[in-house]
C-alpha cells in the first residue's frame, strides 16, 4: 500500500505513520517528494486489516492499493529512477556504463592485462568470473578466491570498480568481501536463498534475468534482494532461449523499454552471453543504447582465442577499442538530439 502525506504534514506526523505500519508487521520505504511524502508499506497480507486504519493518522492524505507484485521495485512507489554508485561510478545517471573484461580471470597476467585493455577503451567497470557457472563439471569452474584477489588487484591497479559472480549462499560474504558488485547470474535468477542472502549486502547487485524468466518473474527476484534490505540491484537483460539457433540466445531488447515503464531500477545489457558471438556485440551495443538501457556488459579476452570460457564472444582489444569509440560517440549523438528535442 502507498501512504500519501499531506503537504503540510509534519516530520513528527510521518515518523508517527512510519512507527505504526512497521508495528503492524509491514516494512515502511519512505520517498520523501518535494511537495508531498510518499510512504510505501510492504508485507505479506497478514496485517492487510490493520493496514487500512493508517488513513485515520492525522497527517495522511490518502491510500493507494499497489496492484503490481512487485512493490519496491515499482514504479508505484518510486517515480524518479534509481542511480546505484560503486566507487566513483554511477549506473543509472546520464552516462552509459560500460562494464568489461574476461569471462573468466584466469592468471594474473591474463586479469591484469585485461583490466589495462578494458581501461584503456575507456570502460567503467571491470568484470570477471571466479567462480564459474559451467553446464558441463569438466568444463573449469573457476579460480575461486584466487581469483578474487586478482581481480580485486586488478581494480585497485586501473582505479576502476569490479564486478564478479556469487553462486552460493556461502560464498556471498566472501566475495563482497572482495568485489564492488555481486553479481548474480542468469541459472541463480530463482535461488531465492542466494537473492535473500546478498539482499543483507552492503553492495549493489546485478542480477541478471534467467533464460526463461520472464520479465515480471525477473522484478519479482529483484522484489526479493529489495524487501531483505538491499536497495541497489541493477536488472541485467542478457538473452532468453527461442526457437532461434542462429544466436546463442535471443537478445530481448524490448525488455528494456518495457523495464524502464515498470520499474525505477537501472538496466543493462549483456550483448556477450545473448549472442555468443563476438561479430554482433557491436550493432547489439549500440540497440541497447537506442533503446534506452544504462550500459552493458562485455566479454574482452587479450586473445580471445586462447580464452578457457566464451572465447567466441569475447572481443580482441583492437575490437573493443573500436567499439568504444563508435559507442561514445552514438552516446554523444543521441544526448544532444535528445536536448534539442527536449
Ligand atoms: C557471466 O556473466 O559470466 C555469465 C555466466 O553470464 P550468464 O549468467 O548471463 O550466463
Ligand atoms: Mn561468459
């Protein structure tokens, strides 16, 4: 339910309001407006009866049902977007994130050089996979905290923000340890458990939407890290299985059109995992800019061809650099004829 204060009510008015829905059993998610304080109250129906006493607390305007599943991540209760900050970066404000690097990091020097690689392009953040989500067990599963420290290494050398993968419960206090975001990947997108354990991080989260989830299910996971405690998750929409075999997976980007109407959350786009092939990352980067996400996510590999995961899709760094500088320059285009339509 959305509690609407109103103009003139007091701080004391709203504190009081805020007190009694949380001793009804409901989390309170204040949004304070310029003209008017919106509060959202968010809990399973147990309290449902209650709840709809609040409209006879002195201050409230009025109740508005939520009539999406997802609450938190909803537009409903939150107008304005929400811009998630890792290090001196912010995803989801007026600059198109860029975050690259290798599938997986697999020694020191191959991290270190992509990280000097994906800096040079002048990407934001860096990622890479210690711990690897592989269909097959023979495949490498990753370097685990070995990894980590490289990587960690690695954003501390360039000055750049890193992102990797957590794939259990009991690696999530681990990795954030270690890394600026945790990431969750598209097989985990339903493990409630892991979405509840990183929602009591300190550290933004970027989940990304499953092969098959669809976009309601992909907020409603989101709902899940949000109403345990975490108020910084980045959507990531990075393909989903069709009929279409020409593709690895098919890149949804009406997805995100479709988010940004739906939720205040940023959205990105992984070109690399929906593809599969690194001759399209380029015309799907720049769909992704069209069509109004906040960055995406690329594979990079100093020699792709040498790479132990997803070397087909990784860009070479002459390629990445290439990309970098049309992507820039379309960003620059499509800012100012957005003002001058404005
Ligand atoms: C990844 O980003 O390394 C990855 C495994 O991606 P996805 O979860 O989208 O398959
Ligand atoms: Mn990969």
């Amino acid at each position: 339910m959305i509690i609407v204060m109103k103009k003139n009510a007091t701080e004391e008015q709203t504190e009081n309001v805020i007190k009694w829905i949380e001793s009804v059993g409901y989390k309170t998610h204040l949004s304070p407006g310029v003209e008017q304080t919106i509060i959202g109250a968010v809990g399973d129906n147990r309290g449902k009866e209650h709840l709809k006493f609040v409209e006879s607390l002195s201050g409230v305007e009025k109740t508005i049902p939520i009539l999406k599943p997802y609450k938190l991540a909803s537009r409903e209760v939150k107008e304005g977007n929400t811009v998630i900050r890792a290090g001196n970066i912010e995803i989801g404000g007026p600059e198109f994130i860029v975050i690259a690097g290798p599938c997986s990091i697999e020694s020191a020097e191959q991290m270190m050089e992509s990280a000097f690689i994906v800096k040079k392009g002048g990407a934001n953040i860096i990622r890479g996979g210690a711990f690897k989500p592989r269909t097959s067990p023979y495949s490498f599963q990753g370097m685990e905290e070995e990894g980590l420290k490289l990587l960690r290494r690695a954003g501390d050398k360039t000055g750049m923000p890193i992102i990797t993968e957590v794939l259990n419960t009991s690696d999530v206090d681990l990795v954030e340890e270690y890394t600026d975001i945790l990431q969750i990947g598209a097989r985990n997108v339903q493990n409630f458990a892991l979405l509840k354990k990183v929602g009591k991080a300190k550290k933004p989260v970027l989940l990304k939407r499953g092969m098959m989830t669809t976009i309601e299910e992909l907020l409603m996971s989101a709902e899940y890290i949000l109403s345990s405690g975490n108020d910084d998750v980045i959507l990531c929409e990075r393909g989903i299985r069709t009929f279409e075999t020409a593709t690895r997976n098919t890149l949804d980007l009406s997805a995100v059109p479709v988010l940004n109407e739906l939720t205040h959350l940023p959205v990105i786009v992984d070109p690399s995992h929906a593809a599969g092939h690194w001759k399209y990352i380029l015309p799907l980067t720049k769909g992704a800019l069209a069509v109004g996400a906040d960055g995406v996510m690329i594979e990079v590999h100093p020699e792709p061809e040498k790479a132990v995961s997803d070397g087909m899709q990784s860009l070479k760094p002459e390629r990445f650099y290439d990309l970098m500088e049309e992507i820039r320059k379309l960003e620059k285009l499509i800012r100012t004829e957005m003002k001058v339509t404005a």
